[in-house]
C-alpha cells in the first residue's frame, strides 16, 4: 500500500529532527520521520561528552540532552515517526520505500523529502593500512558505542590513529574507564579535531599527541598484538628509519567521516566530490526538484549546532515545495565557487536573491587574514578571521543586497587570503 | 601560560600570566575566555561525563554529568564514585543520580530519558 | 581448544574422516555423502573456509593454464563444467562473466597463442582471440596498450568461502558431521583404519582423507604418511567499494609468469571490485599480513590493465596463503599408509578443480570401502535468504512470514537481523562474528561493521547464549571485548533516588 505523505524525513538524528520541525512550522502538517535505529536522536545518543549547543541553546549540553531537546519538539508538534525504519530506496518521483518489522515494506509517495541520513566513518581498508587483520582495530565511533551504549570495553592498551573529534573524545574516555591510551598519531602535521579537544582529551589526560605520524603495520594474529608507528616526510609518507612498535591490543581509528549517500546515488542526485554530499541551493535543494538534504549527509560538520541551523532551511524548503513554492529552476542559479585556500562551499549555488550565509572549510591552517566573496573580480563580501582550520567550518553571511548583485554575476569565487 | 580554552568550540588560544598577583589573560575572544584563563591557573575544573548500568530500562547504559564543572583533581574521585553505581529505571534527563558527588558539591544527573521496559 | 555451544558426542566411529573444512574438504564431504557411508569432516578452525579458500581471488578458470595431461589441467576443466549445475543445486552466488588475458607486447601475443592452443588440448570451450578495439569496446577501461586478447568465456567469479559452506551444508543435510575447532592432536593407525584425537574428541574411522592445506604434512606425519612440505605463496589483494563493481565486466588478466596467472582486475560474484593478488613465496604460511609494499605493487600492476583504476575507493585489503607442492596437485592413496587418501599442492585452480577433485578422491574411496549410493541423497540445498538481492515483492512474503526480516542489522549491504538469525541456526552452526559475515554479509560492506558489529554480537548472544563479552571475531583469542565497563571496581550497587 502507498501512503501519501507531504514531507517525509529519512533520518531522526539532529538534522532530521530540526528539518521535521522546521517544516512543520512553515505550514506542513503532514511531516514523516523515518529512523533506522530504535530511537530517535542519531548519533547524539553515544555522544554523551558536554559541549554541545552553546550557539543553540546558549548553555552547554551532551549530546543525549542535545537531542532530547528536539526530540521534545518534535513530540509537542505530535509529529510522527517511525524507528527501526530502514529506508531502501527512492525514486525521482519521490517515492520512499523502507522496511520496518511492524509495518513490513511501507511505500511513502511524497510531495519532498529530506534527506538527513548522516555520515558514517572512513575505515581500515580505506587508508590501505598494511597488516594483520586481528580483533582490536575498530572505528573510534565504533569503540564510543560500545563503552557508551553496550556498556563494554573495547581494550585496555589503546593506540588511536587520527585526531578527528571521536578519536580526541574516546581517548579521554577511554582512559577514564581505566584504559592506557597510549598515544593519538597524526598523519598531518596539525589535529583535525577542535582545540578544546586537544586541551581537555589529550592534554588534561596526559595522552601525547604525535603529528606527522601515522600507523604503518598492525601486528597479531587472533587480536591486536601491536602496531608499527613511523613519522612521515612533506609528502605523508613514512620514513622508514623512524619506524617504532608500540604494543597495544587495540587501535581506534578516527580518520574522517564520509556522507552516506547510497541512496541519493540511487537516483543521481548531482554530488560534490569534495564533500561527498550532494550539490544543493540555499534552500538545501539538491539537483532533484522536491529533495533537499542537511546535516553531515550533506556535508561534514564540526559541531551540531551548525547541523541545527542548515536543517531549518533545509525543512522550510522543503515545506515551501510542498506548498508550490517551489524553486523548480534547480539547473539555473549562480555557481559559487571555491577560490584561495578554500576547500568547499555550502550551498554550491545560489537560485534566488535572498539574505543566507555560506559554510566552507578552508584547505589548510591560515593565520590572520581575509575571507573575501568576489563576483566577476568585484568584492562584494568580506570578513576578517585571526586563524582558520580545516577542521573547522566557517561561515560568511551574505546580504541581500550582496545577493542581488550574485545572481547576475557569472564567477562568484569565495577566498581566504592571508595578511601578509 | 598558553591556554585553550575549552569553554566553546571556537577553542580561542589564550594567553595567561600571573602578575602582582593577578591573572591577565590575553587572546580571549569573550569574557568567558578571561574567566576561564584566570581559573585555569588557579583552580581548573572540568565537567565529567560518564555512563552507568541501568536495571530494567530500555538500553543497557544511562548517560551522566556532574550537573557543574568540578575541580580536576576531583575527577579520579568522581569516577570512582560512579563506578559502583546502578540505576533502576525509569529516570529522565536531569534526575539526580548521586548527589554531592565525591564531596564536590556536584550532584551527578542523568542526561537521557530511560523508560522501563 | 574451541569452545563450542553445543554439547558433542565425544565419541564418535566413522566409515570415512575428513581433515580440513576449505574447498577441497567440503566438496570431498559433499560427494562422499552421496553413498551410504558415515562421514565426518575435523576442523582446526573457528569457521570453514578460513584459510586458503577464505581470502582467494574465486576465480572459476576456463582451464587454459596448466599444461595438457596434468592433473590440475584435467579437473581444472572438469570442475569448471561442473559449477554451473552445483551452484544452482547448492545456492551459490556464481557470476561467469568470462576471462579475458591482455597482450601489450608481440611476445604476449604469443603467449596468448600458446595458452590458446593448450585451451585446446585441455578441452576448454569457446575460446578466441580478440583484438584490441574489440576488447576496449567489451572493457572501457581497458588500457589503450592491449593489442589482443584471449577471451575465455566459460571462466566466472564464484565467492570461494560460501562455495565451500554450501558444500558442507549440502553435505551436513546428507548426514555427514562436522567438528568445528577441533584441531588434530594426534593420530594411531589400527587395524582397521586409524584413530583420531582432534580436540576433547575421539574419532576412529576406515578411510582417512587428508584435505589440511597447509597442515597436510603435520597430518600426514601423525599418520605415518609422506612428508608433504609444501611452500607458502602469499598473496595480497585489494577490495573496492561496490560502487566500482561495474568498473570491468569480465576477469582480467595479464600474461601469466612463473610465479602464477597475475595480478588481476575483476568483479566479485557480489559484485564489489577486487585487485590482486601479489605473489610472494613465504615462510610462514600464517603469514596474512598485507605490506605497503604488496599492496603498491597489486595497485601499480593492476594499472598497466586499467589505467583509471580509482586510488580511493577500497574498503579491506587481505592476504591469501597457497600451498605449493611441486608443479601439479598431489591427491593420491598414500604409500607408507594405507587407507589414508593425500591431497597436497591445491593452488590455483583448487577453487574451480574442487568439485573433480571430489570426485577423484571418492574413486580412491572406492578402491578401500564399498561404495552404495543412497536413495535419499539430497542433491539441493537452499541458502539463506539473500534479502539485498529480492524484490519488494519477495520481501514482502518474507516479511509477513519472519518480522526479523525486516529489521535491518547491517545497512552497507542490506542485511537483516532474520538472516542473521537464520545464520547462527546454520546446519552446521556458527558463533563468531566472522563466521555470521561470511555466511549473510553483515559487516562484509563499505562500513566494515562499524555500525553493525555490537548488534550482530546482541544477537549472537541471544541465539547462542554465549555472553556478550566472550564473544569471538573468529574464535578463542580474538574476543572483540576485553570486558565490561568498571569491571575492576567490584559490584556495590545503589539504587537511584528520585
């Protein structure tokens, strides 16, 4: 049976449940959320360290509370929602196909979906990391499930490879659940974590941080015996003399997060190879009329909050569809595009003059100096920074009247150039 | 001293000396900053987070806090605390779950909704 | 030893015993399953499969290879026209796609006539030569320095370890038994055959059939047999994403060397892309560990067919382990023990030999015990549902039958708690995590569990009954947890107040 929906959500994590109820506000009624896990929440639900929602909530929360918070809302709004919901499938004409063990294959037509199914993290096999293939090398993400939802310790003797914002949090708490954590390596020569981070994982806790370096063999048959560290030169790769055994039974990787878009590949939704979330306006409108998507499957973000704030466009865009207002002229708009030091922009294009801000990532750390928005050489946008990081999002609002004067321009280039 | 301070993910790097017996802080980009510079190098304090065993609810671990940051020292005592403990359900954010946890005068709460099952 | 969960007999008398639970063990058990016989196949192992049939590159070969009138020739292409019927009796994924082996250079052209014209001679059907357009026009991603190419269209992909668990399965409904993590401590000649200690198990049987891989020469010497030293041939590979796996459409080869067929580019029979495998002689035949170096060379390699092979996109990198002995298989009756049947040197192409082989080592079976089929011999077996692969429709059925198959545990390759369920009630049951990946995929995609893996080890539990923190990747020794939270500090509990 095909059940006619307005706006289905597929995802209950942060950005599914801010877009649910941000498009509930703008006059839909008919909103849908689909979950896979048994509750709603995402991945906030094993983030259960504080620091979230300051630009939110204006107080500092975990990630449990963060979520309840909006879970709250949606269930003051009586919104309804499905877990234990796997979505499957859908189509260009907006059908969502899914399986749930009560309802068994459910068909939604729907008038726009969100999409808001996170991201999941880069493993072993993506970096080729040479070795045995024993027990004892997991996902930071992995390991924070365990010790945080299943109760259980992963290993006593930990190494952790990357400095992502996971593998900072799990090496605190793993070592106040008594583990050794003996090192976090880094194959850059700067984290990818927050400096908070840093201080109050790493630093307070005594674990050493060691940049430009990286893991270069895993060793033990049944389980992690140990790993082969090495240092690495300019070009990241390693230098043999440096090579060093560290004895561990575990090694948590927290190598980066990639966008989990298998479903918006199902129907060729236009990517950006550099986020590896889809191309979108500044409605968060993909290239498919009706679907919008936000959060981290759309691209990476550092800290929730920002999550919160892309989903209420993405959930009143998607309302506006619904309600015919639809921007239709996906195809046209302006393209903006990355320039000096810049890696991404979100949104990848601008299809209406409308006051909005661009989030983008700078490709490497910047001391002080500018962020500047040029149309056709002119510079229409500028902010000043003291340091930018990549593994931090920036934002650039943009007036409308600057939005104006984008939509006739045919290069529109984002830079950050640095003082010198 | 150089500081991050950890009170926001901006993780503003500070500056931090005492002089004449006062704290100055420097590279602060909030108020805050300066507060938390000033405490850092007199008496630090963190928020510990945690989890515990939970009977009969859904799930097998409740998510916890101390409901204000205490001093760091205190933190190995805090955990101590919280490793003989477990909770029944039900409990709702913010329930206390150990009140004046290891003499802190922070009482540790729940951070998550745990119906019985 | 292994722990296992279910209660065995310890005692046990057999017409027949098999040692080694890989291709060549399961298929021997297969086929001896066919007569009335009491069968019984020892495994050292936590799982089938683990060893050399579980990280290959499961190619079904046509049989071009190996030169005319040896054994590997001759059940090469036996085996291969024997797949087909077996993987619809048994529910084995088998893809035959057909082979291609690339010539860049005049001398490969003539390799490629010499492999063409042993083709002939081995019997294998439907090969040609095409030329280079014609390839680039079959394989866009084909390097434009192809200037032929052998094309062999009865060669497949085939997933080796689910080859050999059908065959076992088939094997187990036929009445044969199967002693998973029972490794072979020692073993008496009587007068009737020999007498088996494997594990807390006491085994005697008539014929003894040695399939061990790597172990045959350890078996063998308990047995009073011929020394089988056989050296170790490692080889790493590289699996990509399954996004890629329409990159190439057939099996690539390049011209083949001394040190075996190549580095090759194809499809797997579920579909991801692999690359491999290096080849390189080792001492230690545990010795699975992957190399930077390894691994450079199969990607370099790989290149010279397919220049745009992608740099990203793999999701594990693994090493096989082939035993070689001399230049041909060795399975034959032993000499200094009578009633032990050998088999030694099962390299490639074991995999696509195994089903001839079987049939070969049941003759010899033949020669030491009467051989009477039985009427009821069960010739199909169905496999676990493969939800991924169904239509809604199916589904649907599926559904409205078990609920489970609805609650999805692994989302990188679609698979459902109903099937892991079903994995763990195996007619040969499992109890790793391993064991539950190799058989329904969970955990075998992009993620590579690293969202699914605590839920695959709930259910475990709870089918099991084995506790969640005994819990084993692939048996004693890799338990995926060391313990509980706060298990050093004691069990004083206090109830919450509020």
């Amino acid at each position: 049976m095909i059940r006619n929906i307005d706006t289905v959500i597929i995802g209950g994590g942060p950005a599914g449940l801010a877009a649910a109820c941000a498009c509930y506000d703008a006059g839909v009624r008919d909103v849908y959320i689909l979950e896979r896990d048994e509750n709603l929440g995402g991945i906030l639900q094993q983030c259960i360290h504080n620091g979230f929602g300051l630009q939110w909530f204006k107080e500092e929360l975990t990630g449990p509370e963060y979520a309840q918070r909006f879970i709250d809302e949606v269930e003051k709004r009586s919104i309804p929602y499905m877990v234990n919901t796997m979505v499957l499938e859908i189509t260009p004409d907006k059908k969502v196909y899914c399986v749930n063990p009560d309802e068994g294959v459910c068909i939604f037509q729907c008038k726009s979906i969100v999409l808001a199914m996170g991201c999941r993290e880069r493993v072993r096999g993506n970096l080729k990391i040479p070795g045995m293939r024993p027990a004892g090398v997991y996902s930071a993400g992995l390991a924070q499930r365990l010790v945080n939802l299943e109760g259980a310790m992963p290993g006593k003797e930990v190494v952790i490879l990357g400095s992502g914002d996971i593998g900072l949090i799990m090496a605190r708490r793993m070592k106040w659940e008594g583990a050794d954590v003996k090192m976090v390596c880094e194959i850059m020569p700067y984290s990818s974590g927050l400096a908070r981070n840093i201080q109050q994982c790493l630093r307070d806790n005594g674990i050493p941080l060691k940049l430009n370096t990286t893991v270069v063999a895993i060793h033990g048959k049944q389980r992690v015996e140990g790993v082969t560290i090495a240092k690495v030169d300019e070009n990241r790769k390693p230098i043999p003399e440096t090579q060093e055994y560290v004895p561990c039974d575990t090694l948590l990787l927290s190598v980066g997060l990639l966008p989990e878009n298998e479903l918006s590949r199902g129907i060729n939704i236009q990517m950006d190879p550099v986020t590896g979330g889809p191309k979108v306006d500044e409605n968060r409108q993909t290239s498919v009329p009706g679907i919008f998507a936000c959060g981290n499957v759309l691209h990476v973000h550092d800290i929730v909050d920002f999550v919160s704030k892309e989903s209420v466009i993405a959930g009143k865009g998607a309302a506006a569809y619904c309600q015919n207002r639809g921007t239709e002229a996906v195809s046209g708009g302006v393209s903006l595009n990355p320039g000096e030091n810049v890696r991404y922009i979100v949104p990848q294009k601008l299809v209406q003059a409308e006051a909005c801000s661009l989030y983008f990532r700078v490709g490497s750390p910047l001391g002080a100096g500018r962020i500047i928005l040029r149309a056709d050489g002119e510079e229409l946008a500028a902010k000043r920074f003291i340091r930018a990081v990549p593994g931090e999002m920036e934002e650039l609002p943009i007036s409308l009247e600057v939005a104006e004067k984008l939509m006739s321009a045919k290069d529109v280039v984002l830079s950050a150039e640095v003082s010198r | 001293m150089e500081l991050i301070c950890i009170l926001c993910p901006r993780g503003c790097h500070l500056q931090a000396e005492l002089r004449d017996g006062q704290v100055v802080v420097s590279g602060n980009s909030c108020p805050r900053g300066e507060r938390y510079g000033q405490e850092e190098l007199t008496h630090p304090v963190r928020t510990v987070t945690s989890s515990v065993y939970v009977a009969n609810g859904k799930g097998k671990m409740l998510s916890v806090k101390t409901n204000r940051p205490v001093a760091k020292e205190s933190i190995p005592m805090v955990l101590e605390a919280l490793a003989d403990l477990q909770v029944a359900a039900p409990i709702r954010v913010g329930d206390v779950i150990l009140g004046d946890v290891a003499g802190t005068g922070a009482d540790i709460v729940a951070t998550r909704n745990v119906p019985i099952v | 030893m292994e722990q296992t969960y279910k209660e065995e007999n310890r005692q046990k008398s057999l017409d027949v015993l098999v040692i080694g639970g890989g291709i060549v063990g399961t298929a021997v058990a297969r086929e001896l399953s066919r007569y009335t016989l009491t069968i019984g196949l020892v495994e050292a192992g936590s799982d089938l499969a683990r060893k050399t049939t579980g990280a290959n590159s499961g190619i079904i070969h046509a049989g071009y290879d190996a030169p005319a009138g040896s054994l590997m020739a001759k059940l090469n292409v036996q085996g291969n026209q024997m797949y087909p019927k077996l993987c619809r009796d048994l529910d084995i994924p088998f893809v035959q796609n057909g082979s291609l082996v690339l010539a860049f250079t005049q001398e490969d052209r003539k390799e490629l006539q010499t492999l063409f014209s042993r083709g002939l001679q081995n019997g294998v059907e439907g090969l040609t030569i095409l030329g280079g357009d014609e390839v680039r026009k079959r394989e866009p991603h084909i390097s434009q320095e192809v200037v032929e190419a052998l094309y062999a269209p009865t060669a497949g992909v085939i997933s080796p370890y689910e080859a050999a668990i059908a065959f076992a399965e088939n094997a187990a409904d036929n009445g044969a038994e199967f002693y998973l993590g029972h490794p072979v401590t020692s073993i008496k000649k009587t007068q009737t055959g020999f007498q088996v200690t494997a594990g807390d198990l006491e085994l005697t049987c008539k014929v003894l059939i040695n399939c061990a891989g790597f172990a045959s020469d350890e078996i063998s010497r308990m047995a009073g047999g011929e020394s089988l030293a056989a050296q170790a041939r490692k080889g790493e590979y590289i699996l990509y994403d399954k996004a890629y796996g329409d990159f190439v459409n057939h099996v690539i080869f390049q011209p083949p060397s001394k040190m075996g067929k190549g580095i090759l580019v194809t499809r797997t029979a579920e579909g991801n892309l692999l690359v491999g495998p290096s080849s390189e002689t080792v001492y230690d035949p545990e010795d699975t560990a992957t190399t930077q170096q390894g691994l450079d060379l199969v990607w370099n390699t790989a290149r010279k067919s397919c220049p745009t092979l992608p740099a990203g996109g793999a999701i594990t990198t693994f090493t096989g382990v082939r035993s070689v002995y001399g230049d041909d298989f060795y399975i034959r009756h032993s000499e200094l023990a009578p009633g032990l049947i050998q088999t030694a040197g099962i390299c490639s192409p074991g995999l696509t030999a195994a089903p001839a082989i079987a049939k070969m080592i049941a003759a010899l079976t033949g020669d030491l015990l009467a051989l009477e089929e039985k009427a009821e011999f069960q010739e199909t077996r169905e496999g676990i549902p493969v939800f991924s692969a169904m239509s809604w429709e199916e589904r649907e059925a599926l559904i409205r039958q078990d609920p489970a198959y609805a609650r999805m545990v692994c989302r990188c390759e679609t698979v459902t708690e109903g099937q892991i369920r079903r994995a763990l009630h195996s007619p040969i049951p499992v109890w790793t995590v391993d064991g539950v990946k190799r058989r329904v995929r969970a955990g075998m995609g992009r993620c590579q569990g690293s969202f699914c893996t605590p839920r695959v080890m709930e259910i475990i539990e709870e089918e099991t009954g084995i506790p969640f923190c005994e819990i084993t990747k692939n048996g004693k020794g890799s338990e995926l947890i060391v313990g509980k939270l706060k298990d050093t500090n004691g069990g004083a509990s206090h109830d919450s107040k509020h």
